[in-house]
C-alpha cells in the first residue's frame, strides 16, 4: 500500500508540473499574440499584463491554485506614477502570485537565462522586461540604465527582487537584500512598493516532489515607500527595514496555514 501511494503521489506531482508548464506556454503565447497590438499603440510593457492574466485563469482553473492578495490598494500607486516593487523570491510559484497581480504598465527585472527559453523567454523580450547576469559589471550597468529609462522616460515600474537569487527556504527566512533597487529608488525618487509573500515551501518542493493543488498563496502588498527626500546615507537603512517589514509579513501570512 505504501509502495501504491508513493507512485500515486509521484504521478500527481509530475501531472502538476506538466499543467504548470503547459499554463506558462499558453500565457506566453498569449503575450507574444498581442504584442502587435500593443506594440502598435505604444503599450509595449503591457504585453506582461496581458501573459500576466492568461496565465492567472489557467493556474486558478489548471493548477486549482488561488491567489489572496492583502493591501491590494496600496497597488494604486504604481497606476499613478512608476514604482519599484520589491518582493521576496522563493521558487516556480512566484509566476503564479505575480500573475495575479503584476500591474498593467510594469516590468520585470529577471535572470538572463531565462531569455534564451523558448516561448517564455521570447514572451518576456517582447515585454520589455529587464534581464542581468549575476556578477558581470557590465549586465548590471545595462540594467541600471535600462531601469533608468523606465523609471524617468517611459513612466514605467519595475518589480525587483531584492535577495538576488531563488531562495527556496523551508522555513521563509529570507536572504540578505541588496541595494540595487534601493539605489535606484534614491536616483529617481520612485516609491518603493513592498510585496510579502507566504513561505510556499509547503505549497511547492522539486526536492520533495511536492506541488500542491487546491491552495491558496497569500501575499501582502504594503504600504508604499516615499523616497523623495532619501538620501545616499541612509540607504543602507531603507534596505535593512524594508527587508524586516517584508520577513515579518511573510511570517504572519505563513502561519495562517496552520
């Protein structure tokens, strides 16, 4: 019987894997088909918005995953002027929440690997998103200025993750940030929006072949950073609450899971 249940268990797990990359090829597809449009009416970030929500209705109805989103007003903002939003980064579920509630006119700062994949990575290309290699000074000048041009020029926002990399921790403690966004924001003024998100180690594990349906993730969108008078001295500051704020409702989000 053990043995039974352990194949059965494997068999779902990977029928979930299959739905989710079949969702991200659908969504991507999505995008890459309005691109012309958008292109066309000089909307190009929105083509993220629009894969956003292809890929939001086939993870609620596919995947049978919801999301609740706490704070969503405080989303307003990046409607009215550009922000950088700056969330925690754990794992594949990240595609799930942010699809739910990625702002129209926003961008994403992502892996450049990612660009070299097939549908998504096209899909993201048209969408204008940003992408760095870890370590190369040249990468991260590019980003630094293409950001620039959002941010000033374009009146667009950007969502960032501050820890830098994937952090799949079972307990949600989180990496230490670094300043890149932070920088960004003390350059051009731009609020800083903070997005928790649970820990969804129990919700997702490629170790553990865990990929839950019939759940929920929780994220909590806090209040906006106003960042007009910042100053280059007190960014270290802004980092160190800005990731205490973000740890303490990530961890208040978690434990309504019981």
């Amino acid at each position: 019987m053990a043995a039974a249940h352990n194949i059965l268990d494997t068999l779902l797990f990977y029928t979930q894997v299959l739905l989710f990359l079949l969702s991200i090829t659908v969504a991507s597809l999505a995008g890459i088909l309005s691109y012309p449009l958008l292109r066309l009416i000089r909307r190009k970030p929105t083509t993220n918005w629009a894969g956003a929500r292809a890929l939001h209705f086939l993870s609620k109805h596919l995947l049978a995953i919801a999301v609740s989103i706490e704070g969503a007003e405080n989303l307003a903002w990046a409607k009215e002027t550009p922000c950088i939003l700056v969330a925690n980064h754990q794992n594949l579920l990240d595609t799930v929440w942010l699809a739910a509630m990625f702002p129209r006119k926003t961008v994403i700062v992502a892996n450049s690997f990612i660009a070299q994949l097939p549908l998504l990575g096209w899909f993201m290309r048209l969408g204008g998103n940003l992408f760095v290699t870890q370590g190369d000074k040249n990468s991260i000048k590019s980003l630094f200025e293409g950001s620039l041009e959002y941010l000033e020029r374009e009146r667009t926002s950007i969502m960032m993750f501050p820890e830098g990399k994937r952090n799949p921790s079972e307990t949600g403690t989180l990496l230490e940030f670094k300043k890149g966004a932070f920088y960004l924001a003390y350059c051009t003024h731009a609020p800083i929006i903070p997005v928790a998100v649970q820990c969804t180690s129990p919700l997702y594990s490629w170790a553990h072949g865990r990929f839950k349906r019939h759940c929920t993730i929780r994220i909590r969108v806090l209040p906006p950073i106003n960042t007009e008078t910042l100053t280059e001295e007190e960014i270290p500051k802004l980092v160190a609450s800005t990731r205490s704020s973000i740890q303490k409702a990530s961890q208040e989000l978690t434990s309504q899971l019981g």
